[in-house]
C-alpha cells in the first residue's frame, strides 16, 4: 500500500526505514498445522483453502532457491521497481517444527542474494521461548517478521472455526514476541460467522492494546469446498455480509478506532474467482480498493486514529 497521508502503510513504512519496497516472495515449505494433523484437531480452520492464496511458483516440491527465483521473475512483471526481497513463509504454521529444521529452512532462504530478510507466518500455540529467543538472535543480523494469524478477539468465534488456540495464548504470544524486540504483525479477518458488525468495530480497541508493529485486514470470502461454504449455504444469518461501498465505510469506521501508529498492510483480501462460487464487488482490482478506501477518507475528511485519540484525550481528562 502506498503512503497515503491519512492511514500508516507498510510500503511507505520499508520504503522510509530502507529506501525501497521489500517486495514479499512466498515460501511454502511444506508446513502443516496442529489443527489439521490430530495434535489438537483435524480438517484446520473451517474457512481455509491454502491455494486460494497461494501463488503458483511456490509449492513445497520445489527448493526455497528455485521459489525465491520463479517468485522474482514473477514480481519482476508487476512491480517492475522491486529490486530487494523478503522470504514470506506463509503456508500454514511454519514454526511448527523442531527447532533443528527451522534454522535449515530459514537459513536456505536468508543464504539467497536478494533475500533482505524473512516474515514468518504461523500461529500463536506454534511458538515457544526456545524458538523465539532463537528468532531474536536472528534478528540481529536479519529482518525478521513475525506474523500472527489470529483472525478474531473472540474465544467464541474461534471456536467456531475451529482454529484451536484462545485470544489469551494470542495475547500471551504477542508478549512474549515484543519483549524480545522482533517485528511483528497480525491477522484479522471481518465477516466471521456469529460476529455483529458492532463486534467488529470492538476488536479495533482489543487489537490497539496488543505490541504489534502491523496488522492485516480482510473481509470474509466463502471458499469453495470449505466447512464454512457449507455452513454459510445451511446459516446465512450467521453472517454480516458487506457490499463494497458498505465494506469501505465499515473500514473507515474501524480505522479511526486504531491507534494511528499501527501499520496497515492489507484492508482486503483478492481469491482468485475460480476458488468462490461468486464474486459479489466484481472483479475489481486491489489498486481500485485502494483508490476507494482514500477517496472515502477524504470525503469524511478523516484519518487513522481519529477517534483513537479523541477517546484518548477524554480519559487524560478525566484523570486530571
């Protein structure tokens, strides 16, 4: 997302702290997840499907080199003033495995000459003060992100969907990810089933309290073949569903709740159309969303943070 002046973007954030865009290469290193393999559950998060957003360079029968160079050439069409990479593990947990395999997997990826560092996409219950403290060191020759997938504030949405881990581990991960100093970031997504539309509005104050550097946002897309196509065709009413102008309005909305420092990296998400059974806001393109959300915040001639700070203002207030 290009800096726009009325919310914080992470490509405007790379390109101030290293003079250029860190353009992200995905990485699928052959990773799976304890809700999927018994450890906790099976079947995973009832909205997934791993290749609705999975690009086709990166598949775990192929090295890291060979993703790293494919995921180069690919992003050298798009986004042609790319030069510097960031290794993006972000196919299922990848910090579900021993420690002993971790450092082989990163190290393949850090070891490439156009790699500038790596994020590493996992869950808050696949982490542990080994793994962290041997991220931290990492860290210090490295950049290195660690990103969240935590989707909701709710237990009882989380339950649902079956993703297997409380808000509390999320918080108790975070923490202990901030007190080592690393990057980090986290998911959330709009439109879960049994979620108003002032639940989500909520999470904007539970999400300010968490020590995260970034944030990506999404609204729900039902994908075919998942668990939750089939609860969303049996419960619709489960289900706040957004048209565009609605869903850039709610965004406003949820962006002047934010604290105006945290990072935005994505505030919609694009399934190829072959994975869902429709596309309600057409086919429009990410560029456009982005044209719209600024349009919107400058017709309502307001920012991130707005109420964020007129909130903080009323309690400094009433404490003196």
């Amino acid at each position: 997302m290009e800096k726009k002046g009325r919310y914080n973007t992470a490509v405007g954030y790379f390109k101030e702290k290293y003079g250029c865009r860190l353009q992200k290469i995905v990485i699928d290193a052959g990773f799976t997840c304890p809700n999927r393999d018994g450890s906790i559950s099976r079947g995973g998060c009832t909205f997934c499907d791993n290749n609705a957003f999975h690009p086709s360079y990166s598949t775990p029968d192929k090295s890291i080199h060979l993703q790293i160079e494919e995921g180069i050439e690919f992003h050298a069409n798009r986004y042609r003033n790319a030069t510097q990479f960031l290794a993006y593990f972000q196919t299922y947990s990848n910090t579900y495995a021993p420690l002993e395999r971790l450092k082989e997997i990163y190290s393949q990826a850090l070891d490439h000459p156009s790699i500038r560092g790596i994020v590493i996409g996992t869950r808050p219950d696949c982490v542990d003060d080994e793994k962290l403290d041997y991220l931290a060191e990492l860290s210090r020759k490295h950049l290195v992100i660690i990103e969240y997938g935590i989707e909701s504030c709710y237990n009882s949405t989380l339950e649902k969907i079956n993703r297997g881990h409380t808000w509390e581990q999320a918080v108790e991960a975070v923490n202990k990810t901030h007190e080592r100093g690393l990057e980090q970031g986290a998911h959330f997504m709009f439109g879960l089933p049994g979620e108003s539309r002032e639940d989500m509005l909520a999470m904007a104050d539970k999400i300010n309290k968490l020590p995260i550097d970034a944030a990506k946002f999404h609204q729900l897309q039902i994908v075919k073949g998942t668990k939750m196509e089939r609860e969303f065709e049996e419960h619709p009413e489960r289900f706040v569903t957004f048209a565009l102008d609605e869903y850039i309005d709610f965004f406003v909305d949820f962006l002047e709740r934010l604290r105006p420092d945290l990072r935005i990296e994505r505030f919609v998400s694009e399934v190829p159309p072959r994975f869902v059974n429709s596309t309600p806001w057409g086919l429009i393109r990410n560029v456009e969303l982005l044209r719209l959300l600024d349009q919107r915040l400058e017709e309502r001639n307001t920012y991130q943070g707005r109420i964020f700070e007129m909130n903080s203002k009323s309690v400094g207030s009433s404490i003196l």
